[in-house]
C-alpha cells in the first residue's frame, strides 16, 4: 500500500510509526494551520486512505507549529457559489467517512482550533487538548450555519446548554474548559499533549484490535443516529454561503474591521 | 404590532429595547413571582406573541425582585379536575410554543425558580444563573409527575444520573453547581446576571440573523425527537394530579406542615 | 411473598428495612465480590423479584467489605464457547430485567466497581460512591466489546468524548472525578457512601409512590430508545468471547503476567 | 416445569404439543372470549410463564368458538377509578412481557377480535386471520384513547393513512382486507385458520432455533425503539378512564343504546 | 370568534356546519385550484385559526370544481431568491402548524393533487381520494428536492420502495392505486368523496373528543420524531430553488415545452 | 478514470450507457448468479467505484439469464471460522457503502433473488420484478440470522406483520406479491423488467441532478436512522456462522437432503 496518503501540496505529513501508529500533521504554520480550497481534498484523501490501510491501528492528528487548525484560510478568493456548493459537499463527506472508519482517532489539539479545525478535533474518538489551547466554534460569527460538526456531535458531548451557549456565541474557550464541561476527553500542559495522543495510541494499537474496534462501532451508532441533524445543519450552511451575510464577513475580516452584518441592520432586518 | 403583549395582569412586564431584544419580566415579587392561574395563559400568549412579533430578535426572561419566578402559587384555591387538565394542557401548549420560536430566548435566572419556573429557565436556549439562586424541580414533593420540561431537556442537559437524582429527590441546587454539571450555560454573581444576559441578547442582536436562526434550528431537532418523552411526562402528571397524594401535598403546604402522602402511608400503600 | 430472594450461595444478602427500602448486599468481601457462575443467575433471580415484590418501595445495592463489585472472577475455569454464550444471554436478561424495574435503584459504590460490577453501579438510576472508590470499565482489557452497559447509558451520562476515552483505554477513575463528569450521582467520603444512600431511599420511599414511579417511567424511555445500541453491544461482546485475545487474557491474568494480544500481534494482526 | 400455566379460571387452555408448540386458547365462548377482571391478571401470568418456559419453542395463540378475543366483557361491574388505573397498569406490564418474549408467537384469528383481543392478535409475530373475522381497534368507540398496542405498532404495520383512518373511526374490517393493506401476515378461509398456524408454528420448531430467537431479537428493536409512543398512549387512556365519556359509553352499552357522550354534547363541548 | 377565517382574497372558503365540522374550499377552479404567492400567506393563517378555534371539532378540505389543488400557479412571475426563501419559510410553517393542530383533518381529494395540493391532502390524518383522482408529487419534475412532505411522511404511509418510486420519478398515479399502496386513506368514486368526508367527519364529531385528541396525539409522535428528516428536505428544496435546474424548469412550463435540465446536459454535468 | 470496474473474475459485467447509466450484470448463469467468495470482495469494489464515477448518473443492476443472483455459491468450500468473519465484515461494508452513493440505483430482478440476491435487489433505491420471479430472505433456513438487510429496511418496506412472516419463515414471493406488499417498486412481465429500468434510468439521468441527488439524501435518513439495527443483525448472523446449525444446513444442502439443525432436536434443544 505504498501509494496512500501521496496526494498532497505538502501541506499535510502523514508518518508511520513501528507501532501502528499513524501520525497525521497538519502543516501549514505560517498561516496557523488554516486550510487552502486544494487541503479540504487533500484531508478527505486522507480519511479515505486511513479507512482502508490495514497496517494502521489507531491514528493521531496534530498540527505543526503553534496552531491545531485554524479552519479554511480567510485569506483565500472568495468561493464562486459552485465553488461553495462543491467545498461544503467535500465537507459533508468528510465528516461521513470519519464516522466510518474503525480505527481509534485521536486528536492532539495543541493550540487553536476553529472552525474546521475544531471539527477535526472533536470527531475524533480520542480527544486530548492542551490546557490553553482556545477553541471556537466559529460558524455564526462568519455568517452561516454551524454546519460541520455542532448539530452531529456538541449535545452528545456537553449538552444542549453548553451546546447553545457556545455555538450561538462562537464565544471561545480554553482546551481545560473544554475538559471541565466534557467537550474533549482530556486536557494537559500543551508540552505533554502530542505525547500523551501518541502513548494512549500506542496503548490501543496494542490492545485487542477486534474488541476495540467492535466497541467503537457501538459507540457510533449514536452518531449514525444523528445524521438526519447533521445533514440538516450542512444544508443550512451551505444556503448561507449564498448570502450577504457571509460576503459581508468576510470582507470584514480582510479589511481587518468589525463585521456590520447586513441582517442586522435596522432597516434591512428580515421578518423572522 | 402594537397589539402584541397586552394580555395582562401587570404580572409580566414586556419592555422593547432599541437593538431588538425583548425583556419579559415576571412581575410578581411579593409572592416571589409565583404564579396565578390567569398568568399561566397569559404566559402562553406572550411567547405565542414573540413567535410573531418581527420587530424582536432576542429575547431575555428575568424575574422582578428577589426571585426568577417560584411556580405556581400554593395559595391559589385548588383546582377542579377540569381545571387541572385545561392548566396541564395550557402548559403542554407553552411547551411546543417554546420550542417553536426561532429568535433566541435567554433566561437571566436572578433568584429562585422552582417547577414552572425552572421549566422556563431551562427551556430558553441560554440561561445565566446567579451562583447562589436556588433552583429545584419540584414535582415529586407535591406529588406529581415531573411532567413540564424534565423528561424533555434534562438527560439532555446534565445526563441520566443527575438527572434522576435531581428529578427523583426534588433537592435543590444552586445556580453554580447546576453550571457545574451543565444544567445551565453560565453562573455569575448575582448582579451580574441580568447585565450579561442583556449583553450576550444585543450581541446576538447584532449577529446573522439567518445563522442564529438556521443554527438553533438545527440543534432543536435534538429536542423534537424527544416530544414523545415529553408528551409521556405531561399525560402522566396530569394523572397524578386527580390523586390523593397532590390533595395532601397542597393542604399540608398550606397547614405548613410536612407531607404525608397517603401513597407512602404503611397500610394504604399500593402494590407496586 | 416470603419466597423471595432465597436463591442462594450465601453470596448476595438481602435485608428487608421496616420503611420499605430493600438492601442487597454483594457477599463475597474475600474475593472483592467477584462474581462465581451461578452468582450471575442468581443475581437475575434475584432483580426478578424486586420487580414483583410489592412490599418494596426502593431498593439500595452495595457490596461488603471493602470492595463494592469487581466482575466476573477470573479464577473460575473458562467457560466453554455454550457456556460462554449462555452467560451472555443471562447477562443481557438482567440489563432488561433492571430497566423494567418501576422501583428506585440506588447503588451504594463503596469501594472498587470492575465490568459487571460497574453496570450494576450505574445502571442504577442514583449512584452514590466513595471519593475513593476505583471505576474501571473493563471490557477491553480483557479482549472483549464493553458490551453490559457502557453502549446503552455511558453516552446518557458523560457524553461522548469521556465515554469512548474511559470505555476504549479502561482507564481507572476515582469516585469524585466520576461524580465530577456525571457518571454518578454523587460522590461522598467512604464511610458516608452507604448511610446517604439509605438516607435517600428512605426519603423516597417515605415520598409519592406514583410520582415517584411515573417519573423514572418517562425518564426511562431514553434508555429504551437505546436498546439497539445495547443490543449490539452485546452481540458482539459474544463474538469475542469465543475469540484467541479473550484466552489469551485470561490465561495471563492467571499467570499474573502482561496480555499479549494475538490480534495485536506484529505478524498475526488482522487486516481491518 | 410442572406448575407453568395452573393459574387459572378455566377461562385461558394451555396445551403442549410434542413438537415445542404451545397452544394457548382463550376460553369463554358462551361471551365471546371477553375477559373478565381476573383474566387480564390470568393472560399476563401466562405470557410470563412463556418466557421461562424451556420447553417450548413457538407460541399459537387462539379463541375457543367463533370468536378470538372481543375485549373487556362490558357486562362486568364499571371499575372504580383505583381498579381501572391497576387493570391498565396490567395491561401496560402485558405489552413488556410480550414484546421481551423471544419465542415466535403466532396468532390465529379464528374470529372476531377486538380491543385487547385485537391486540393480542397484532403484537403476535405472525397474524393469521380468517377471510371474514371481523377486526376492531374499538378504544375510541368507549371514549378512551388507543391505548393499548395502536400508537407501538399500527404505524409499523399498515402506516399513517390507515392506521388513523382505523384507530379514529373505530371502523371495522375484514381478515381479507387487514392482509391487504398489512395489518396481518395472512388471510385464510376460516377453517383453515388454525391449521395453518399450527403448521408454520411446527415448521419454525424444526428450523434453527439460535436463528430465529435472533432474527426476532433483531427486528424487534423496531418495537423498543416505539415505546415511549406506546407509553403515552397507554397513559392518555388511563386517562380517560376517569372521565365522562367512558361512563356514558359503558352504561350506553349495558342500556344497548346510542352513546351520547357528554365531550361531544353542543353545550357541553370542551374547548379544545 | 368571529374574526376567524377572514383574511382572504376570496380564493379559499370556510364554512362552518352545524355540527362542529369546518369545511375549507380552496377555491380557484378556473386554474385548478393552483396557489397565488398570496394564497400561501392565506392558508398558513387559516391553519392558524383552526388551532384555536374552539367551535370547529373536525376540518375537512377539499377543492372547488374538478381538481383538488395543483400546487403554486406557474403563471405566476418567477420569485426573487428573497421571495423563494420566505416563501419556503411560509411553507415550513405551514407543516409545523398542520402537526400542531388536535383536531382530526380530513381531505377529500376530489381532483387533482399536485405538490403543494399533494402536501395538503396527505397530511391530513384521513385522506379520501377520487378513484380516478391524479396524484403527482412533482417536485424534482421543476427541478427541486421534494421538500414539503414527502421525507417526512411517505415512508411512514407506503414504504421506502414505493416512496423513492413515485417520488424521485414523480410519476402520476391514481386515487385508486394510492389507496393500494397506502398512500391515501380510502378511494372512491370521485362523487362520493365530499359526502364520505362529511359523513366521517360528523361521526368524529359527535364521537369522544378527548379521546379522539389524545389517541391523534400519541400517532402523531411518529411525525414528530421526523421533524429532522423534514427539515433537511425543506433546506435542501430551498437551495434547489437558487439553481438554474428551476429557473430553467420554469421557463420551459411557460412555454409549454421540455425541459432541459442544465445539470442533465453532456457537457455542464456537474461532478457528483 | 479509465481504471473503474476492472477488478474482476468476469463474474461481473460493468457496462458504460451514453447517457450516464451505468449497467451491472451479475454474470455466472451456469450458477444461477450464485456468489464465489472473491466475488464478494469484487461487487464491493464495484459500488465503491459507482460512488467515485462521476461520469454515472444512474445505475442498474441485474442478473445474466434466468436469475438475479441466487447467493453465496452452496457448492463453497466451508468458509473457517476467520474466513467468515472476514466475509461477514466484507458483507457489513456493502451495505454501508451502498446506502452512502447519491447516484439512484435501480435494480431488475428478472428472475430469483436470494439472500445476497435479495439484499442487493431491495438496497437498490428503486426494484423492478418479474411477476414471476421468486424471491426468498433465505437466512433462516441455513441457520442464521437474516443481517444483510433484513432488520435495515424490510419494516420500512413492508411492514412488522409481513416482514416478520417471510423473514422467520423464508417463504418465497413472487414478484407480483412483492409488489403487491410493496417490496419492490413495480413487477411487471419477465421481458419488460430490464427495459423498463433502462428506461427510468435513462429519465432518471435527464432529470436534475442535484433535485434528484437532494431527495434521495433525505429520504435515506429513514435508514440511517436504522443502522443501530442493522449492526445488530449483522454481529447476530456472525455469531450463528460459527454454529452448529449452519454446518449442518451446508452439508445437507450439499448432500440434497433436509437439513436437521442441532438446535431442534429433542434431545439437545437449547434453553431459551
């Protein structure tokens, strides 16, 4: 299987250990791990490799430098609709295929996460988290739907409270308050993280395979069950990226100013 | 929409702010906003005005004085049979309407709340307590069935085990351990509650207004899959409430002496 | 009905208290109350009763001495493959036999609380258990699917990201930090653990018997909805144990010795 | 197993056949097969003795005479309140037990069947009905909601159009036309009726036993995945139990008159 | 009451009979009942009043002249994005008010039913369909996902095979086939549809009205816990209306020729 | 992607229409379409390629000569105990995969369908059957538990009653009965099936594709919804491959002889 995982812009290192172990780094420091249109493909190549390497185990996915991952880069051209449409159809298979494979994922979430990256993070089965690591939903605060991950997996995780406080605010909050209201399975110093993911994976990569991988799939089917929620949530976001909102933020943030959200404006206010 | 909530008593207060947030406030605090049963349909009007009132985007609920709002008032004379099914049928339709709204609902919990009242604190989609508010079910200790939100929302805000010690004991808890344990999205000191609720109201006020909505959208079909158990709790309350063990619970209450529910007497006690 | 709960090994006590509550005791202390074969059955005749004994309101389980339960023991010689099975099915009755139950369950977890030892401790509908106590989920360890609870109620407690990282490592955690994620209800100095629990069965059984009842009834619907989800975890938990890690586990728990998972093994591991 | 199914009344025949049939025969031809209070008590000790039963494989369930079963015997004296709530608790403890029964349950409707008797004949696994047996849901026709079997499995069997159609209208239909829109598995001459389940009950004695307990097993995760639905309806019935309606209807059946029930009197009408 | 039902274009007729039954005309036969953008407003506000009106016990709807309704006028111009959008809003309203009401509802398919007039006519809980009736879903024949009820409820009335059948095809089929497949209540011929409806309606009417509310309530569950299923399509049918599929689909029905769908073109097939 | 579909033993005939149907013929009539067990690997590799081809718009699949495909090829060596499992697995991911390809899939049952035959016939979005095809689940009568698609999606076809009669029985249908009990889409004569389901592709690949694509997406969450169960019966088949009753029903297919399964034998009838 020497062919898997070479697809890439570099921008991803996938590395084997003898264990079993596959260490996925998202790499693109500079720009705080963010994503360019070209890594959203590359990522789900990825998935489909790890779902059918049968000499991986259990994987763990990082990001170099400071930053976990930090979400589609802002820097890039806006999407043409199509261009959109196609993305958040990439997305939405992503999200499919990690629910589908067997092998234990582990997320080392060692600096900020958002977005994306944030989804990246807490699909994952594992999710180890350093204590000051600042995590944002990050949907609402560009204008659209909370369409990745949220509506699937935060009310399995923190409940509906938590769920909504955070979600609906895009308010951030630290890898050890994630710990606290149970939004990550662990949190440490951010020097033992990457460690810690690595030595819990090698742990699982020598437990018994068959058992492991039979009480993850029981444990999934919750989220198999919620996949009408999910792929609502994906729909709506989608028909946001057609909208003024959207266009309006992101223009906000390469100009460096505050977003004026043209829903939210006196006049042009929307009857609900 | 001038017309939209004059229904009243002068028991609850509704007051426009000028970014589009809506403050209702229980107004009864020298029975500490309990409730009588005209306010229960005057309740149900008010939220049904907010499903259609287009000049709102956000809404905050708070209580006058010392407390958020205690339930329903225990001097009230009893009511008949048929007047407990239509206040039991009135209070399944606040239910539905609550989960229908779209706009955002915050619940500043600035005192007590207790049965309906905690049932209005926690359905608002966040809720900010004071850290030393109390907060108690309820149901049990009068002798019915916890049939107004506990069933819908709580294994979804705070997990079976809280849950049931919570909902089966009727013990109470403060504002910060309920944060503690998920049950509500933020504690504070108690001057600070309403302040902040406010402020997270006006900063949703001035988000998406199509991305608040599509996302609270998305994560209450969490809640719509639960109406069965929902509708379950509600017909059974309304069973326990034609019972002996309601008729004693409310005259000992008003004896101020402790219960003695004929259900737990050695000899009446029905086979299981 | 004085032909209840005589089943007995002597191993599983039951004490009948004047107020109606009913304690059972796990009896084994020399052995940290693991269970021997017919203990398995006998524990199922024994919830068969508390569901038709009507002089029981409440029920409170603990285990003597210092321990509360530690699962099967493995000193029992290894069952064959129908033995195996049988065991299993007797397994799945008592998980459905205990959710019928319309009574109040408390656990009392005084002291450790291993596999079949932990879903009795939290399928109970309150737990209380020592700061102290040990929780360990198990399965895993021993080659096999956690396939007796932590499918059907783990997600309803700590939601997912603790679940899968508890219930796949097997991880050891402390009565507190259960109660600090919400897999127990309360957490207490040991020598309380028992006193609380009878304190607050006798408080329900002191309270209304149908309020009390009709509640737990809606609120068990959520766990009926996950029978699927258990039902699976069962099967394959049979799968495994007719499988080469599950020997190869208990041959080295005998030997006191690391597993050395076949499945795990560099040149035998399975494709995925 | 000598002491299984001695219960009785002589209202209920129990008769094993060499092949691991069991053959149950509701026995009161001269009523129709109507049940008096005690048979409620005699059937579900029945269905709990075909759980233990180890010596039988498949279950035929029928009516002594023309009909199978045609609900409560209306000629019995009206329940006082704490009977009724205790017959539907019976009633509620039936539907459990016999949705946990693992053995394949065939129902041979030789006859009429109606409320109960009717869903005795659908919660069987296999429905064989006679061309001309009449089926009626009936509940609405006493003034009580259908609470027994209709809201878990109508929907199952026949979907929305017909189920509300029938269960609303209490509208009687054919054998012939329940096999044609689902409502049974087969429809048969009459006499033929019997012989035919006996015959199919043989064949699965003979098939694989693990398979078929497991196939049921796996299916009936429909059933428990229904039973909050179930749950409510059963307790909107108890309900109705205490109401108007239902003593206008059973005192309009013993005067063999109209019914003229007091919810639907121009004056009277509640509100809805 | 007198305020209700008036809010019209003279396009839909309310009529109230003495027996509690409300008769709803939609009233436009010189173009087959087909909806103006104004008539989607009008309808959501007549299911509005039916919630509340007290004096109505059972809705019937039918259509004037030969067809039931064929949905939104073609002639109608082309709706801006904004208008698509709040338009599908009106008619997710629509839908969540329909769930709501208690009252039965029972439609007489004299004619035609086609989208919107499909929608209306089989989420009513009796549907009573011209033998020779047609019915077309319609949906993807414009080019949008069949998004107003066909998730939500076809699987629920005649199964996966024939819902993906009718629905991906939007073949037409008769009154007489839907009632074979179960889509409809009953077929008959067409001039007995209306006098049929009535009759059924009556009889609900002079029936136990608590009983008849309570026994919709618990069958209605089975929709609410499709309410995510719904949802997505209803999200998914408003993206399709941005898209040139429709745009092009329209255009064609104006000048009553193919359509040639530009996703269906050789080159412009977009990638799945 | 030149690469699609060439995987093979010629046991499967992968064929390009012009108009993006993609036609798949089960080919091995010497053997009535039976299954090898490298064929098994082969069609997965083959529904994995139709979800990546995004030259296909629409897919059909049938049988060459007399049948449709009759299942794993009886005349098999024994598959071990890991070859099963592994086979079992291989059969698990079929089933996940098909239901995630967005393309509609058509299939035309021109002749018998058994177990595989069967699965692969009603997974098929829309099914065409020969009116005198024979079709039978088949699971039971070799002794194992029917988790291929049985517990997926035959009560969202045919309902409890039906689906449990054939399921537990494996009686053989023809396809007009198939039809009539809506199994399968439409049964027409032998020689119409295969052109009839060209033909609906063909219009199926006309129409638009992101309308068509949408509303499969939400109508397959009613069997996402299902996966729990699905898993379920696939561990249970598992489970049986290693008993005693599937050897004894291959060697007595082998030996043409009925099968006598150790489970129902007097003597070693198991316990329930």
């Amino acid at each position: 299987m020497s062919d898997l995982y070479n697809h890439g812009t570099g921008n991803v290192l996938v590395e084997r250990h003898d264990d079993g172990v596959l260490l996925i780094t998202i790499n693109r420091p500079s720009r705080y791990n963010s994503l360019t249109l070209p890594m959203f493909e590359e990522m789900n190549r990825i998935w489909a490799d790890v779902e059918r390497d049968d000499d991986t185990r259990v994987v763990v996915i990082t990001g170099a430098g400071k930053a976990f991952c930090t979400g589609m880069d802002v820097a890039q051209p806006d999407p043409t609709p199509e261009q959109a449409l196609a993305m958040l159809e990439t997305e939405r298979k992503r999200v499919t295929t990690v629910l589908r494979i067997e092998k234990p994922i582990i997320s080392a979430i060692n600096g900020p996460a958002v977005g994306y990256g944030l989804s990246t993070a807490l699909l994952a089965d594992i999710s180890i988290a350093a204590d000051d690591a600042v995590l944002i939903e990050g949907h609402t605060k560009v204008g659209v739907t909370a369409g990745d991950h949220a509506a699937l997996i935060w009310p399995l995780l923190v409940g509906m409270a938590k769920t909504k406080y955070y979600v609906l605010t895009s308010e951030k909050l630290t890898g050890a308050e994630a710990e606290r209201i149970g939004l990550v399975s662990l949190s440490l110093p951010r020097e033992q993280v990457l460690p810690r993911a690595l030595e819990v994976a090698s742990q699982l990569a020598r437990g018994s395979q068959q058992a492991l991988r039979f009480t993850k799939r029981a444990l999934n089917t919750w989220l198999t069950n919620a996949v009408p929620q999910h792929e609502l949530s994906a729909a709506l976001e989608i028909l946001d990226f057609a909208g003024a909102d959207y266009a309006e933020a992101r223009q906000a943030f390469r100009e460096k100013r505050p977003v004026d959200f043209p829903s939210a404006r006196p006049a042009g206010a929307p009857a609900n």
